[in-house]
C-alpha cells in the first residue's frame, strides 16, 4: 500500500518493533552487535557501519524523496563531503554560484587540498553552464531555492544537460524538503540536506541526510559512509525522527505565514526589495539604508537574530557577516549579497505577532 507524504512522515518509525509494538521507535545506543557463531550476523556488527535506529531514518528518507537508500550524517556539511568524496584529483564540478557559504568554504578546501575543479557559473542561462562542460567535468552541483535570494533553478532542465553528457546532477533540497519539492523525480542522482534545518524543525539537532537514485553510487556512497565515519548517532537520528512527523503542518503553518508577511515587507516604506519564490518559509529583504541594519536588529523582541533557518521560531539573519561571510566580498557584492540584506526564516508563532514586532522596530529607524 502506498501513502501520501503525511502519511509516512507521521507514522515514522511506528510498527518497527514488532516484539513490543512501541510506537516511537527504540533508540539502540549499542555500539557493538554479538554473532552467535561464525558467518553469522544480525545485519548489525558495529554502528559506525549500521545502526538500528539510524536506519530507520535513512529508509524513510529514501522514500520519501524516491531513492534507493539514504544515508545520515553528522552534519549537512557531513552529507556534502561524503557526496564529494566520489570525486577525485582533477574531476570538475560545475556548480551554481548562489549557494550556502559553508557550501563554498567546503568546495575551496576540495579545491585546494585534494585539485578539484570547479567553476561556479549563474543558472540563469542553461547554454552558459552546456558550454562549461569538459572532459574532466563529472558533476553539477546546485540549491534551489537558492541561498539567501531564493531564486529557482529549473531541475528537470538541468537534468537534460546532465544526462546527455553523462554527468551526476546534485541538489542541495534543504529549503524545500520532499515535502515541497523532489529533485530525484525530476532527474538528479543525490539529494542532499541540512536535516538540521526544516526537517528537524526545533533547533534542537544537527545531522545531515544524502539520497541517491542508483544503485551503483549507493553502494559507492555505503563505503565511504563507513570510511569517513561521519555517521549520525542513534540519538540525534531519533531526535530527527521525532521533528520530521510534523514537517507537513510546520511548513504549512510557516509558509502562510511567509506569504502574509511579503505582502507586509512589500508595502513597507523601510524595505526596498523582497524576494520570495512563492512557496516555502523563507524569505529575504532588503533595507533601504545599510545603516538600518544593526538598529533593526537590535530592537528584534521576538524574531531571533541568528543563523540558522527552519525551526519553529523565527530567525532573521545577516548573510554578508554570518551565513557567507567566507566568500570574498567582491564576489559577493557581485552576487547581490550585500550590506543591506536580511534573510528571514518565517515560523510558526503567530503572524500578527510578528508583523508587530517588525513594525515595532521599523519604527526606530525614522
């Protein structure tokens, strides 16, 4: 029988153990796993390899984005080098150029210790990144929505050129999550998330998701898994578990609530500019004065200035000092990331709260 997405999310980790029909699912600690004799195993030998609980969650997140396995990792970060571990000494990935810092401080370290390639190219122009093709070149790697200006990148059309020049299509999904969007249907090989964003959903859990479509690099990706060792342990799995039942009304709540509040940013004569891709719980806006920026923040009462996104709780964030901060300012300023813009992750609290707490400090600035 089939389910809808809802369905799999809620039931998560229910009717797993038959012996004492426990609902929430166990939390297996052990580290080690006893053989009975020779030859024989219970499918579990040590955690580092496979974990009961951890599997649990990697299962259910390969069905829910429509892949052969799924595999938990420490971090988002975790997920991405364990996607960049596939590749070697003068491989070239063509990658889209708006993307998450932490992405590109890790990209740069490839770049530098281990002689990858990559070009970083705007996806507004699918012929741009055709061209960029070569013979060393073995992926493309992209977000979408992407980071902090929320434009949409066209899956399926990258999918095209990917597939006919025999290339691995890579796409970071934190911001939508399968709930929203499925890269994998739309013709990318591995998914990637920051599970400690929207699917985890408290702020309270860090952990990184990789999905795959094919065999092959599910097996390639199962060793490197054990060899990296950046493996997620049972109970932050447990605690990913228990946020993702409620991803559905979370993002339902958030995004209503986004899209009141672009109505409200749109209106306001403090804000120049509002991006929003038209689902989601992300947003990004900008000041009309640079000089705004701190006294803004600082009268924030109960949106939280920090740097995350995702959670229950409302952030806003400052990319130029926190989110991309690693990439040099030239090429940030190119990218439109500059002194004025906020990136805002929409909650669930009440929306008239929050628009009283954005007026609230709008108001300091005139």
């Amino acid at each position: 029988m089939s389910f809808k997405q809802e369905t799999i999310l809620t039931q998560l980790g229910n009717r797993v153990d038959v012996e004492t029909g426990a609902v929430s699912a166990p939390i297996h600690m052990s580290t080690a796993y006893r053989h009975q004799t020779l030859g024989e195993s219970t499918g579990f030998d040590y955690t580092r390899t496979k974990n009961p609980t951890r599997l649990i969650l990697e299962e259910a997140i390969a069905e829910l984005e429509g892949g052969v396995a799924g595999f938990a990792c420490s971090s988002g970060l975790a997920a991405l080098q364990l996607v960049f571990s596939l590749f070697k000494s003068g491989d070239h990935l063509i990658v889209a150029n708006h993307l998450y810092g932490g992405t590109y401080r890790l990209l740069e370290h490839f770049e530098q210790q281990y002689d990858l390639e990559i070009s970083y190219l705007d996806f507004d122009h699918l012929s741009d990144v055709s061209a960029a093709i070569r013979t060393e070149t073995k992926a493309i790697l992209l977000e979408t929505p992407t980071n902090p200006l929320l434009t949409e990148i066209d899956i399926e059309a990258v999918s095209k050129i990917t597939e006919e020049n025999g290339l691995l299509l890579i796409v970071d999904n934190t911001f939508y999550t399968p709930y929203l969007q499925q890269p994998l249907a739309l013709g990318a090989d591995i998914v990637v998330h920051s599970a400690t964003k929207y699917l985890g959903g408290h702020n309270d859990v860090l952990a990184g998701l990789t999905i795959v479509k094919s065999e092959s690099i599910a097996e390639k990706l199962a060793e490197l898994h054990n060899n990296i060792g950046a493996t997620l342990s049972p109970f932050d799995a447990w605690l990913l578990m228990r946020g993702m039942k409620t991803l559905p009304v979370r993002i339902k709540q958030q995004q209503e609530n986004a899209q009141t509040l672009v109505k409200f940013l749109s209106n306001h004569p403090c804000v120049g500019q509002v991006f929003y891709p038209g689902k989601g719980g992300m947003l990004s806006f900008r000041l009309k004065d640079k000089n705004w920026v701190k006294p803004f923040l600082q009268e924030l009462k109960l949106i939280s200035f920090a740097e995350s996104l995702g959670g229950v709780e409302s952030f806003i964030t400052f990319p130029t000092t926190q989110t991309h901060a690693d990439i040099p300012e030239a090429e940030r300023l190119a990218l439109g990331i500059d002194d004025t813009l906020l990136r805002f992750s929409v909650g669930i609290e009440a929306v008239e709260d929050l628009i009283t707490d954005l007026k609230t400090s709008f108001a300091k600035l005139k």
